[in-house]
C-alpha cells in the first residue's frame, strides 16, 4: 500500500513537473485590442506579443501589408565611351524607417545590363547591392562595345521583419514588393571626359592659412605638427618623421621671436668669462621642447627663470609669429594635439577645431582661444601608441587578466575615438574594462577594424613591456632586463641576456606570437648592446663601445646586417649612446637608418641590408674638437634636418654650429645656417621649420617668404631712337623684416638675395654677423606689351646686393610700351611683379637744308674796306696813348 502510494505521489509530481515545462514552452497568448484583432483576423501579419500601433494598422487598411515601391537610378556619365566606367547610384525615395548605423534595416537592389547583342550580365553576379541607412547604394560597369545598352535596376522585395523599436515595429510583417525601372545608356566610340571641376592648382604665390575648402589638392603641401606618435614619435619614441607636407629647401628666416633674453649679457672683464651669456639649460631645463602646431598657428610654452618650462602658453601665427592668443593661467600643459576624421550618417570630416590636450588626454583645450573644454575624460590606460588611419589614437596594452600562477594574457587595442567623437563636455571613462562594452572580443585569428582584445599564447617571465609598434602589422615585446638608449647605462652588472617577443597585428594573425628569442646584451669582454628603435619591419640594436649598429627582421628575430664600428671614425661618438641615441642621434624613415651624435657625422644605412649609403662630416677646423656634435631633428619631405646638442656646453658656446639639412637619397647638402637649434625644438609643418636658437634663445621661423617687386623709368616719354633706362629693386617683405631691429637697421626694406647667397645674407640680417662680399640678388626678367598689343620678353638682369636692379633697352617701334618686371621666385621667396609704362614719341623732323648764295660786289669789296679803316683807326688811337703817355 505504502509503494501504491509513493507511486501515487510521484505521479502527481511528475505531471505537475512536466506541465509546468509544457506551458513553458507555449508562446504567451496576448489578447489583442479589438482594431488589432480584427486585422489579424482579416489577414494581417501580426504575431509579436502586442498591439499593433494606429500607423501599423493603417499600412494593413492601406496596403494590405503589400506596398508598392518606386526605384530609380542616376546614370554617369550617359553618354559613355566604349571601355570607359559609369556609375549607377540606386535608391528608392523612401528611406528605410528607423534606418541608423546600429542596425541592419537596409534596403537590397541588383541591376540587369542587355548589352546590344542582347546577352545579359548580372550586377552583382551573385547576390545583391547592399544600401546604406539612407536606402542608397552605388555600383559601376564597364562596356565593351559600341551600341545602345539596357540596364534595369530592380528593387527587391523586403519582408519587414525588424521589431526592436516602436518605430521598426509600425511595419512589423509588412512586404515591400519589388519594383523595377529600365534606362538606356549609349555608348559611342570615343570616350566622354567630365567638365566639371576636379582640383584646383597648387598655389604659385605667397599662401596662408586657411586653406579656402575647395583647394583639397593643396593637401600635399599642408600639414601640422601634433607633437605626437603622427610626427614625433612616429613608430617609436623621438622619431621625429614628418609624413605630411613639405619641408623648406632654403635657409630662409620669415621671422624671430625671443622667449627669454639670450646671448651675450654685455661686459668684458666683469664675469668669469669675457663676452659670458645666459645658460640654456642645455640638458634638463631646455626650452620650447613640447612644440605643437595647429592649423597654421604655433603653441608653446615660455621658461621662466631657470626652469624651462613654467611660463605663459603662446600661440603664434606659425608664417607671421604675430600672436594670436596668450594663456598666463593654463590649468594644464597641452602635450599633443588631435584631428579625428568623423564620419557618420549626417557629417563627415574631421570635427572641428581639432583639440589640444595635456598628458594621457588629462585635460582639453581649444587650440584657437587657448581656453579650457569642460571634457573629462579619465582612466586612460598606459600603452604604445600608433596613429590610427582617421588620425584617432590607439594603444596597444598588454594585461595579465589571470593570476601570477595562472596566468591569462591578452592583448588589448584601445581606441580614442571610441571614447569620444565629437564630445566637447562631460566625464567619458576611458578604461579598458569599461570600453569592452563597446568593443568586441576576438579570438585569433580573427582581427577586427577597430577596438578589440584577443588572447596571446605566451607566458612571460615578469612584466613584459612593448618596445615598438606598428599599425596593422607587428608589435615587439620584451620582459626582463633590457638596457635601451635613453633608458639604461653602460654597467659591467647589466643583465646578460634578454627575451624578444614579436606580436602579429595583421587581419587574419592578430595575437599569434611570430617569434620569441633569448639575445645576449652583456658579453664576457665586458661590450653590451643595448635596444635603438624599431620601424618599417626591423628593430635595431648598438654594440657597444664600438658604436656598431645590428639590425634584426622583427618579423623573424634573424640578424639581417652589421655596420662597421663608428668608433673607428671617432671614438668620442660613444657619449652619445647612454641617454642620447634614442632622443637624438637616431632616426628610421624611407627605408632608412640615420645616425648621428658626437662622432661629429650624420650616418646613412640602408635598413633592409645595413650598406652605408652616405656620410656627411661637420668639422670644425678647431684644435679641441675635430667635430661639430650633430644630432637628428626632424625628417620631412626626403630630408634630414640636423641640429646640435650637448649635455653641458661650455659658454660661450662654441662658435659655428649649424643647421645642417641633406638630402635623404645622396646626403648631398642643401642648405646649412649657423645656429645651434636643440634637437627636440625642431617641428615642420606647412613647409615652415620651427627650432630654438640656443645662441640667443629665439624662436626661429624658417620658410619660403613673400617678395615685393619695384619698377621705373625716370624719362617716360622719349623719341624714337632713344633708349630707356628701366630701374627697380626687389625686397624680401618676411613678417621678420618688419621686426624693429631690421626695420631700423634696413629703413629701405631688406634686399632680397639668392638661394645661394641665402643663408649667409639671414645670418647678417638676424644674426648680427658681417655683411658678406659676395651676395647677390635675384633674377629678374624684363617684358614689354607694346603699342601693336605684342607681349614679349625684352631682357633678363641680376639685382644686386642691396636688391637694385636695372637695365637699359632700346625701343624698337614708335608708341605706348607698358614695362612687366617679374621676379619668378625661387627656393626662398614667392614671386612677385611690378609695371609701368613709357612713350615712344615720333623723332623729331631734321631742318631742310639752306641753297648757297652767292657773294656780291658789296661782300667782295665794300665789307673789307670797311673792316681795314676801323683796324686803321684802331691802330692811329693806339699810337696816340702811347705817345702821351711818353711824355709824362
């Protein structure tokens, strides 16, 4: 009976149980108001678990969820040459309700081309066009032969099945159908080329900022100087590369601008040394260090006192130094700027005006008014950063999400324009963990666009550290000990060996280790190597002493070459290594490795096989110091910009030290200028060298400047046969020359001198230094429209030192002559021109000649007679005073 029972019991349970799954599994039954019963009842597609809305409901009483649909397509061009493209841009003028970029609501089209042979092709051939969230979408073909082409673009039909907002759910279960429409487009022989406006050209005269929009071509000559992993830390730490733009072929100075007094104090026996100057905080309080350049205007900070750093914020405008805003009260130090290329439904383009921002994004501050910008963005994670393709940030950060003991590392890729777009206010975190909910997590292989962390099979003893990186391609990681320029010194204790691991950021690899090697850093005769820089698919190391640089593919960890010693071209380049090689004397761009420091030599290898392609030497003449030291400022546009440097300079400072500028390719000199320019002062952007002079403590504007051009003719109306003396000058009109102490010391304007003349001219026109004897002007070339409308060149002269030029032609026909004197530019100045105008008058008519008279009787006879009685007279007068005169 018990067993009865229990059995009993159970089954009771058990049908309870089951029951309880059974209803679990039946959709809810709504009931429905009365109008969304009734429609369903009549037929409409309606089965989510609500009413159905008043808009819903009329598509069902309109439409009988069928709606017929519209679609169109714009042909160009139409006509079309044979074998040329055109371009079919597909839409139905309804968009799709409740379309955004966060969802799929999209319209779907494909389009049949009869070819006049009457075959078809399919576009696409399998599949279809997919719209964007506005309906459109676009696709191109290309015809073959000549003739009448049909092309029909179709419509396909939709079934709305998309419920996730009150919006999408208005056309829950409602059909598009598909609809079509037939076009014609001819295709002819000959090709049709568009007459619309393409580009404009680049400019040929003196240019500013802004940059009027539609002079998008003028790209290639514009650029900016972030102060960050774009240009000065380009792929590594201090590879101050320059990608954009151009960069000045001349020595030529727009203007100057003091930050501190400078130079020589004044006194020959007061100080401890004759002709003493202010100190320069060469090594740990150098100025005008963390430069940034925005739309044409320069940012920096002003030292005071003996810190370098501490003073006001300045912006200047970067071609005239004019100031444009000062900031005595900056809340925190801007450290880099940030242009993010936006594009979303409603705009495109980079979000304006850009942003400044202190260390790790701490603080933002507009960049035009030098104000702060209620932006808080905070918990910004510590990585190597890249330039992402749209100009966003990214860091690569490396993080044990396991334990010590059980370790779980993954490699994360954080994205600053996941954090903010176009935001000017409010707090943004910028955590890793709080930005995974925006992100994705991948696993390798598989690598997304944008943000996302994946797993690294590795387990490295320590803290392991990324050394280098780059986008999309590879990142190389080191843990234990590793002596690096600028972050080690030369010890016999240092570590002997240390492990390099290289990371694939590449689609399809992301996260896969490539390689991990074991590479000796300290060796028993007591030399050690120490880690440069990596970039463009190899990582280079020094041996030292004997300043031998090694270079290792970072996508294998094999040695690919070794430079001879540069020790054995001076020795005393070995002080450069423990804190400066990094910073200052080493350099990767255009498949090259550029060395420099105290071996008073700029280094040229190829980075693929390590052969030296040039060297250029910078000696002093002296008899201390054979060289000059040379350190790498910045690279941009196929050249090296050099500038010096030392840890603790004697003052006064060694005289002739230079800006040294070569060519990437031949190491040829372009142009050199005395200067002592800090290394890490020198920034290039819209063709314009920014550094800071350490000889007197100015910023320095180097670039091609604006020339004015003057002509004239002192006797304007002159005859026929005459010649006509023309006469000008042409003056260099920089922003610098109108600086008090060149416009006193140059009251006529300074003259405007050639390339070759250039650098020795700017160091006695801002230098202070003696005029040189052997300057001259500019070219300039000399043409006339005369009085039969006929423009021609008449002659070519050379302006002189003092910017003077003349030259002396002769007419050639009668009338109005209008004088055009150009002076065509050249590496320093933009061109310029001036006119004027003289008369060619008529000669004047020669006197007809006189006919000869014959002489008569009276001029024979009675003339003489006349002229011998008064020689008569004359002579009997004189004997008489004789006379009287006797007898007194």
């Amino acid at each position: 009976m018990q067993t009865s029972k229990n059995k009993t019991i159970a089954t009771f349970f058990a049908i309870i149980l089951v029951s309880s799954m059974f209803m679990s599994i039946i959709p809810t039954i709504t009931a429905y108001n009365t109008a969304t019963q009734e429609a369903i009842d009549e037929g409409m597609n309606w089965d989510l678990d609500r009413d159905a809305s008043s808009t819903r409901l009329l598509m069902w009483e309109r439409y009988r969820d069928e709606v017929p649909t519209w679609v169109y397509a714009v042909i160009t061009p139409n006509p079309v040459g044979v074998g040329q493209r055109f371009t079919m841009v597909l839409f139905n003028p309804q968009v799709p309700v409740g379309a955004s970029e966060g969802n799929d609501v999209r319209y779907q089209y494909h389009v049949i081309v009869t070819k006049p042979d009457g075959s078809t092709v399919r576009l696409p051939s399998s599949g279809t066009f997919v719209s964007d969230s506005t309906g459109t979408t676009f696709c191109d073909y290309t015809p073959d032969v000549t003739g009448n082409y049909s092309v029909m673009v179709v419509f396909e039909e939709l079934y709305w099945r998309w419920s996730d907002s009150s919006t999408l759910r208005n056309y829950y279960g409602v059909t598009l159908l598909s609809s079509n429409r037939t076009y014609t487009v001819t295709v002819q022989e000959d090709p049709v080329y568009p007459t619309a406006i393409t580009h404009y050209p680049l400019p040929t005269e003196y240019w500013s900022r802004p940059i009027e929009g539609q002079n998008d071509a003028w790209g290639v000559i514009s650029s900016n100087w972030l102060n960050n992993c774009m240009d000065r830390d380009n792929t590594s730490g201090q590879n101050r590369f320059q990608t954009q733009g151009i960069a000045p072929n001349s020595g030529h100075i727009l203007w100057t601008k003091p930050t501190e007094d400078g130079g020589v104090i004044g006194g020959d026996d007061f100080y401890s040394r004759p002709g003493e100057v202010f100190n320069a905080g060469h090594q740990y309080q150098t100025r005008f260090t963390n430069q940034i350049i925005m739309h044409g205007r320069l940012i920096y900070q002003e030292p005071i006192t003996w810190s370098g750093s501490g003073g006001d914020y300045v912006c200047v405008d970067l071609k005239t130094g004019e100031e444009v805003w000062r900031n005595k009260t900056m809340s925190a130090n801007p450290s880099f700027g940030y242009y993010y290329d936006f594009d979303d439904m409603n705009q495109h383009g980079v979000v304006p005006p850009g942003m400044l921002f202190s260390n790790n994004f701490g603080t933002a501050i507009h960049p035009r008014y030098g104000t702060t910008i209620p932006l808080n963005i905070i918990e910004v994670p510590s990585g190597t950063e890249v330039i992402g393709p749209k100009g966003e940030i990214l860091r690569y950060v490396l993080r044990n999400d396991g334990t010590s003991s059980n370790p779980n590392w993954n490699l994360y890729q954080w994205n600053s324009s996941r954090v903010f777009t176009s935001q000017t206010s409010g707090t943004r975190n910028a955590s890793l963990d709080s930005m995974l909910s925006q992100a994705t997590t991948y696993s390798a292989p598989t690598i997304p666009t944008w943000d996302w962390k994946t797993p690294v099979n590795f387990r490295p003893a320590g803290n392991p550290s990324i050394r280098a990186a780059i986008y999309n391609d590879v990142i190389l990681v080191s843990n234990g000990s590793f002596p690096a320029a600028g972050t080690s010194s030369l010890y016999y204790h240092n570590a002997e060996e240390t492990t390099i691991t290289a990371i694939s950021l590449k689609e399809g690899q992301c996260g896969r280790v490539l390689w991990s090697k074991n590479y000796q850093m300290t060796f028993p005769d007591g030399t050690q190597k120490i880690f440069i820089r990596a970039g463009e698919g190899v990582f280079v190391m020094q041996h030292m002493p004997s300043l031998t640089f090694i270079g290792y593919d970072m996508y294998t960890g094999n040695e690919l070459w070794r430079s001879e010693p540069q020790a054995d071209f001076n020795p005393f380049g070995y002080f450069s290594w423990v804190s400066l090689m990094n910073v200052h004397a080493t350099s990767i761009a255009y498949g090259k490795l550029f060395t420099a420091g105290y071996t008073g030599a700029v280094w040229c290898y190829d980075l693929k096989n390590g052969s030296l392609l040039w060297r250029q030497e910078a000696p002093t003449g002296g008899e201390i110091f054979k060289y000059y030291t040379v350190m790498v400022g910045t690279i941009a546009d196929n050249k090296i910009y050099i500038g010096t440097h030392e840890h603790s300079a004697d003052t006064p400072l060694l005289k002739g030290a230079k800006i040294r500028v070569y060519d990437v390719e031949t190491g040829e000199e372009i142009w050199s200028m005395l200067g002592w320019a800090h290394p890490q002062t020198m920034a290039i952007a819209d063709g314009t060298l920014i550094y800071w002079n350490n000889y007197d403590h100015q910023v320095y504007s180097v670039g091609k400047g604006p020339s004015s051009t003057s002509v004239s003719i002192a006797n304007d109306v002159v005859p026929f046969g005459s010649s006509v003396m023309i006469k000008g000058n042409v003056i260099d009109v920089s922003p610098g020359t109108k600086q008090s102490q060149q416009a006193l010391r140059f009251p006529n304007g300074v003259p405007a001198v050639s390339d070759e003349s250039q650098s020795a001219w700017m160091e006695y026109v801002y230098m202070q230094k003696p005029r040189p004897t052997n300057a001259t002007g500019v070219t300039v070339e000399l043409y006339v429209l005369d009085s039969n409308n006929n423009y021609r060149p008449i002659g070519t002269t050379t302006a002189d030192a003092d910017g003077f030029f003349s030259y002396n032609w002769m007419p050639d026909i009668e009338g109005k002559f209008t004088v055009y004197a150009r002076f065509e530019g050249s590496e320093s100045y933009w061109p310029s021109h001036a006119t004027t105008a003289f008369n060619v008058d008529p000669a004047p008519a020669t006197p007809a000649p006189q006919p000869t008279q014959e002489p008569s009787a009276a001029d024979l006879y009675f003339i003489p007679a006349v002229i011998g009685l008064f020689v008569a007279i004359i002579v009997v007068g004189l004997l008489i005073i004789f006379m009287l005169r006797k007898r007194e």
